[in-house]
C-alpha cells in the first residue's frame, strides 16, 4: 500500500494549479498537523497494513515549519515502522527551506525530495506566478545535494504561452547541469477552476499541440542524451532513481490518502477526504477521520484505469486487458510503428509516447 498525506498550505497561488491548496490563512498549522497526526493514527491503525511508500504532497509541504514536521513524523512513526518503509518522498518549493531544513528532512527519514522549479526563464516563471527566482531554485538543489538526500527530483513544465523553444532548451540544460536524479517534464495544461483555464475560455491563451510535440520531443532527446531513462510519459530518471510511489500508484496499486481532499483507493472502494481544511480539523478531532463521498469502483473502470496509466509507462500493459477490436488496433500500432508486443505486454515507443492519450482512448 502507498501512502499519500496532502498538507494545502502554499506561499501563493498559481494560477494554473487545480490541486487543493490556499495560503495558511484562520486555520492554524499547529491545529491541522494535531488533526493530520490523529487521521494518519486511526486510519492506518483500520488498514491494518504497512505502508510501502509515503508521499507528502500539496501544497508545499517544506513549508511546513521545523517543529510540525517533526511532529508530523513523530506520530507517523508511533504508527508505522520506518525501516520497511521503500521511499518517503516530500514535495518542495525552492526558497522554502535552507540547509538546516534539508539536514531536518534527511534526519526525519526523507529519501527523495521532488522540487517544484517549473522554468529557469524569469519571464516564463512570471506567467506562471512563481515566487522563486532561477537562482534561488538553483540553490535550492544546491542545498539538497549537500544534505545527501538520495533521490532529488526536478519538475518542469513546457508549453507555457511565451516559453520559446530556447526557453526551454535552456530550462533543461540547467536543469540537467545541476545533476538531479530525477526530471518530471509535463505538458502545461489547463485545469477546470483555474484562472489559466479562464484565460483559455476567453480565448486569451491558446493550446498548439505542434509545440506541445516539439518541446516534448526536445526533451526527450536532450535528457536521454544524458544519462536519462524515459520510464513514464513525463517522467525521466537516472539508474535506480525511479520513483516508486509513483510508480505503484500508475502500475494499479492501493493506496490511502491523509488530509484535506486526498483521495483513498483500496480494493474495489475509492473515497475522497472532504477538501476544506477547517472542516477537516474540525472532523477528524470529533470522528478520527474526514471521509466524505465513497464510490464503488466497477471492473470495467478498473480496467480503463489500468490501461490509461499502464501505457504511460515503459512497462506498458497486458495484451489480456484489451478487447478483440482494441488487440488488432495495437497490432497495426505495432506496424505503425508506434508500439511494441512482447510476450503479450503492449508498450508505446517512438512517436507513440507522445500520443498516449489518443492511443489510450482508441484502446479503451
Ligand atoms: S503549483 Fe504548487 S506552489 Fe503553486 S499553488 Fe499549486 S501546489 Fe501551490
């Protein structure tokens, strides 16, 4: 099972983030990490399995101070032990933490820190509302290196309206200069209930699925040029460096979800914690728990599921979970040479990786 904690808290908002998030405003840190504490406490106690993996992720989980997030990993290890623990990733924001913050995170058992950098381009950072500067962000994986976390990701993002080709290339350059073990290259896109989305509807930004392949194919190229395995559609790592929460999470596997609109998936159910921190806190100190809407989830969006993500990944997916139809289009993909069958494993290669969504859609 993996588990996955949400802290909501960020600095700022960005205007294209859809996930659960607002700035620490009347809900105190101290009263959410209690509420986070006892959650973590009753539901893992009710799952009666220990964790492969954690993530902490938001938000901005490094902004969370010293003192709470300790507090935070204390309890959580009253509740699970550690040393059977795969990975335990956080999420950051550059210029959240210094070096004795990274040192703290070691020491509280982080093995991969993933750091939100986006761009190392002012002017593409300034569209994104990004608060950090490209020197800050380059510290920031400065310091993580130096306080020997094992795994360090980088996330960025192309195919922002006024990133140019160069703008990129040279995001990845630097990026790839700072010798991460990890890349997390996304497509932008725009999320319902963002202000980017508006901006969209308006008709004030503007999709190019041409330049969505060309800063695709750009970065493909560049980072396995270095070293780099493509082993998910955006995901490229260094040997050993994969992530494996993630990696469990695209590959089907159970996972339970702590805080605020976190989403929990065991077995046949999926339920998703309430998304409102006040009301949150609020109920998990009266019930030990924050569960809002549950669903059944149908072997046949098992299977949807399991096919949209599966061909994402190098891994790819079963020949078994594709109808006749769908089994002679992945075998004229194949021709095309677009996919790959081994052994009754379908994969996507080449032009393919770029098309994954098509693809998944004519399959399913
Ligand atoms: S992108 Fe990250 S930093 Fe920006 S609002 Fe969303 S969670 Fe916060």
């Amino acid at each position: 099972m993996l588990l996955y904690l949400h802290i909501p808290f960020c600095h700022r908002i960005c205007p294209y983030c859809s996930f659960y998030k607002h700035t620490p405003g009347p809900s105190s840190a101290g009263d959410f990490i209690n509420a986070l504490s006892r959650e973590a406490k009753h539901r893992i106690a009710q799952t009666n399995e220990a964790p492969r993996t954690i993530y902490l992720g938001g938000g901005t989980p490094s902004m969370l101070s010293p003192s709470h997030l300790t507090q935070l990993f204390e309890s959580l290890q009253e509740s699970i032990d550690f040393s059977k623990l795969d990975e335990v990733t956080l999420e950051a924001n550059p210029a959240t933490f210094d070096a004795k913050k990274a040192a703290l995170f070691r020491e509280l058992g982080v093995t991969r820190v993933s750091l939100g950098i986006q761009s190392f381009a002012p002017h593409v950072l300034a569209t994104l509302g990004r608060e950090h500067s490209p020197d800050e962000a380059a510290r920031s994986v400065e310091i993580l290196h130096d306080a020997g976390i094992p795994h360090i990701n980088i996330d960025l993002m192309f195919s922002i309206p006024g990133q140019t080709k160069s703008d990129w290339e040279s995001t990845l350059t630097r990026a790839i200069e700072l010798k991460p073990h990890h890349i997390s290259a996304y497509n932008l896109t725009y999320e319902e209930d963002t202000a980017f989305f508006e901006s969209l509807q308006r008709g004030e930004m503007r999709e190019n699925e041409d330049i969505d392949a060309e800063h695709f194919h750009l970065a493909h190229d560049l980072l396995l040029s270095n070293g780099f395995d493509h082993y998910e559609t955006s995901n490229y790592a260094q040997a050993g460096h994969q992530s494996s929460h993630n990696l469990g999470y695209w590959q089907g596997e159970d996972y339970l979800g702590l805080g605020p609109s976190a989403v929990t998936t065991i077995g046949n159910t999926r339920s998703k914690n309430i998304p409102d921190t006040a009301r949150y806190i609020e109920q998990v100190n009266t019930l030990g728990h924050a569960l809002g809407e549950a669903e059944h989830i149908d072997p046949e969006s098992r299977r949807i599921e399991r096919i949209a993500l599966g061909l994402r990944t190098r891994m790819g997916i079963p020949m078994s979970l594709l109808d006749t139809a769908a089994r002679s289009r992945a075998t004229t993909l194949a021709t095309e040479g677009l996919a790959h069958i081994d052994h009754d494993t379908l994969t996507l290669v080449g032009r393919g990786r770029a098309l994954v969504d098509p693809i998944a859609a004519e399959l399913i």
